[in-house]
C-alpha cells in the first residue's frame, strides 16, 4: 500500500513565486498598471505580488500545485515597479475569450479589498489581440451611425429631454418634436427615466417615435431618439428593445454600468439582430473612476465599453459640468476612435483594436451652444455634442435652444467664430447672452 507523504503547509512572501522583474511579456499576455499605496508595514513589491496572485491564481497559504504544472503557468507576475505603479502580466489563457465579467473577477474582483493595500488605482490595461478579438465590438460605430442620420461634415448633435423626470408621455413627445424641429439631430431619454407610473415605457416610445417621424418628414432630415430600455433585469430589457423596433425606432439606450456588462452583452447581441444602435450612458462611473488614488480609471471602462460593442458612450466634456479634464478627453477619444491607440500621456499601453469598429465618443454634462468651439477642438467632427439644459433652458424654449446649438455646431465646423454666426441668428446669440458667464 502506497503511502502519501504529508505535506508541511505554511505561509510565504507572495514575492517568492508572483514578483519576476526579469519576465519578458509575451505578445499574448494581458498587461495591466496599478498604482499601489501598500498599508503600514507592508514593502511595496510585496503588496504588488499580493495584487498579482489574489488576481490569477494565489491563496494565502501553501497549497498543492500551485507552484507547478498549469496553475504556475497561469499566475500573474509583476514584472516591472516605477515608483508607485506596479506593472503585472496575465497569460490569456488565464481568461475565458469574449467575456468582460471573467476578466473583471480576475482582475478586479477581490484586489479592492485586500489588506496588504491602502489603496489601489487600475491606471490602464493592454488588452491583447487574441483577446480583443474574441469581442463583438460595435455593430454600427460611426460610419453606421452616420449613415443611419445621413450627417456628414460636422459633429452630431443630440438632446437630452429636460426636465429629466416628471414628463408625461405626450409632454415627452412634444418636447422632443420641438427639439428636432428646432435642428437637433436625435434626442435621448435621460438614465434614470425608464418606465415610472407617471411615462409606461410602451406609451412614452409610441408617442414619441410618432412625432419624431412627423419632426423628419417636415424638415426633410433623419432624426432618432436614444430610448432608454434599461429595466430591472435582462429579460425585460430585451423587450423594450423589441418595443422600439417594433414601433419604427432604429437607437436605444442602456445604462451600461448599473445594467451590468454581462447583461449589456445580451443587449449588445439583441440589438444587432434587430438593426437598432446602442448608446451607453455612464452612470455610476464616477464610484468606479472619480477618486486618484482608488478605483478604476475611465480610460479603462472606455475600452471595456468598445470590447462590449456599444456604438458610443458618455466620456465627459473637459469643459462641462463633471469630472475630467482636457488632456483626459483627448486620450479617451483616441481610444474609442483609433485602430491602434499608442501610449503617451495617461495612456501606459500601445493598444491594437484589431477589426473592432471604432466607437462615437459622446460629449455631455452642463454643456450649451457656447462650449462648442472647445468641443469641437478637443473632440473634432466624429463625435455627438449632447445639450440638456443648454436647449432645453433657452428664453425662447426648446425649439429655439435647439436652433441655437445646431448654429453653433454648422458654424464651427465651418470656421466661423460664434460671433459671427449669431449675427445671423438671434437664438444663437440669446444662448451666447444667457450663458456667457457660467462656468463650473
């Protein structure tokens, strides 16, 4: 009879097995930045291996295997320290293909809460190529969503219907045809109007789908409206999707975050067979991103949201109301749009995008038509303005304030100061009036 040896457990510096500052990456490895602020008494490479192995394949004690066969194999490894930023390599083979909630279980799943660390900060993430391509990407991107509107030449506009609650759905209807009629491309609900007692989902698409096709048919111009079908669980999400297809409606809407990434993918994959482009709004970002030393940095919840295959979302403006400033726009705009994103700046990575579409960065967030020339600087012409309050608060109300912003936009894109456009158009130069102070 063969005896087994019993095993001496015991505990050991993560560094021992999860701290190789002489790994080469591999092409195919998942790269990713973290700042790290170990706790009291904890020296910096050894709370960064702790980070590395609670992320792959580490537990606080000796176990069997684990420093031999395919779990060593698969372990994460910190392979480089400059000042506080600890750079760990994943093996893809560590990751099931084409699934964000996987990566972030790994990655970000337990690490947040590990005591070797005060604080921890995802700075930025390569996502590698056998990865990326294993994601759907978006379905319409902008060329698709170009041609959906038939706009060419400047940036797309779009409105979101203010008051943000509290609407009726016949009230909701007839704001958003005066914004269209007004010269707004396409209007949105906003992320917390779903489907309240006071505006039923269904009633509140039909009324509303109804008089943007009498808003196009009377200025001779495609126009959308971005429904919100995000709801208390999948199932229900995918109907309202149907609803809008149903109903003639061609854009929906999700709040990606507090949906869920998994639940976005059902979307993502139902929306596509139903010919419908997908708008992602933000909300709850700022939970994840908005502290420096904690959290996760836009950047990356930019390119989970390309992975996902939204054909745009919510980046902030560098000169509206939230969070963010300029030089971050450009870097988020370069990620969502380009085939390959250099590093440079906050960006730590090259990152390739494969065939993935690129997605349409939407400026929004206390923005009226004086904001556009710095918009379009930061943001050029492939790109939605999104203007609440700065349409919808106008002297002359929303028609007007979306006749405001349409000047703007035209007059921008085709070198004319904003001066100069609203001594031709009275609207634009009440917004200029009204506005010209505020600052935030």
């Amino acid at each position: 009879m063969t005896q087994t040896v019993p095993r001496t457990a015991g505990v050991h510096p993560y560094r021992d097995l999860y701290l190789d500052l002489g790994y080469a990456p591999r092409t195919t490895d998942m790269l990713v930045a973290f700042r790290i602020r170990p706790r009291a008494g904890v020296e910096l490479d050894e709370a960064a291996a702790a980070v590395a192995a609670e992320s792959s394949t580490g537990t606080w004690t000796d176990v069997d295997e684990a420093d031999e066969g395919l779990a060593f194999d698969l372990r994460g490894r910190v392979y480089r320290i400059e000042d506080d930023v600890a750079f760990i390599s994943y093996p893809l083979e560590l990751f099931e293909l084409g699934s964000i909630p996987n990566i972030l279980s790994s990655v970000v799943g337990n690490v947040f809460g590990f005591k070797a660390v005060a604080a921890l900060k995802l700075l930025d993430m390569r996502i590698p190529e056998a990865l990326v391509e294993s994601f759907p990407g978006p379905a319409f991107g902008i060329p698709g969503v170009r041609r959906a509107l038939d706009v060419y030449g400047r940036a797309l506009t779009r409105s979101t219907i203010k008051p943000k609650l509290g609407l009726s759905p016949r009230q909701h209807a007839e704001r958003a045809y005066e914004t269209l009629r007004g010269g707004i491309d396409t209007i949105k609900d906003d992320e917390n109007l779903n489907s309240q007692a006071w505006s039923p989902f269904d009633e509140r698409i039909a009324r509303t789908l109804e008089l943007v096709r009498r808003a196009e048919a009377e200025t001779g111009e495609r126009k959308g409206y971005w429904a919100n079908v995000t709801a208390g669980n999948a199932g229900e999400m995918l109907r309202r999707a149907n609803v809008v297809a149903r109903e003639g409606g061609r854009f929906v809407m999700v709040d990606f975050l507090t949906v869920g990434f998994a639940a976005t993918a059902s979307l993502r994959e139902e929306t596509e067979r139903l010919g419908l482009a997908l708008h992602a709004h933000r909300a709850m970002h700022a939970v994840l991103d908005r502290q420096a030393a904690h959290g996760v940095d836009f950047l990356v919840i930019a390119k989970w949201a390309r992975l996902l295959g939204v054909d745009h979302v919510h980046v902030g403006t560098g000169v509206g109301k939230l969070e963010g400033t300029i030089e971050e726009m450009g870097e988020r705009r370069r990620m969502m749009t380009a085939d390959f994103a250099p590093a440079g700046g906050g960006t730590l990575f090259d990152q390739s995008w494969a065939d993935l579409r690129p997605v349409v960065p939407v400026a929004s967030g206390g923005l009226h038509p004086g904001h556009v020339p710095e918009l379009h600087a930061i943001f050029g012409r492939d790109a939605f303005f999104l203007f609440g309050g700065g349409v919808h608060g106008h002297p002359g109300g929303s028609r007007s304030g979306a006749i405001a912003a349409r000047a703007a936009v035209e007059a921008v894109a085709a070198g004319q100061t904003l001066d100069a456009a609203a001594r031709g158009c009275p609207e634009l130069r009440q917004a200029l009036e009204l506005w010209s102070a505020v600052s935030f």
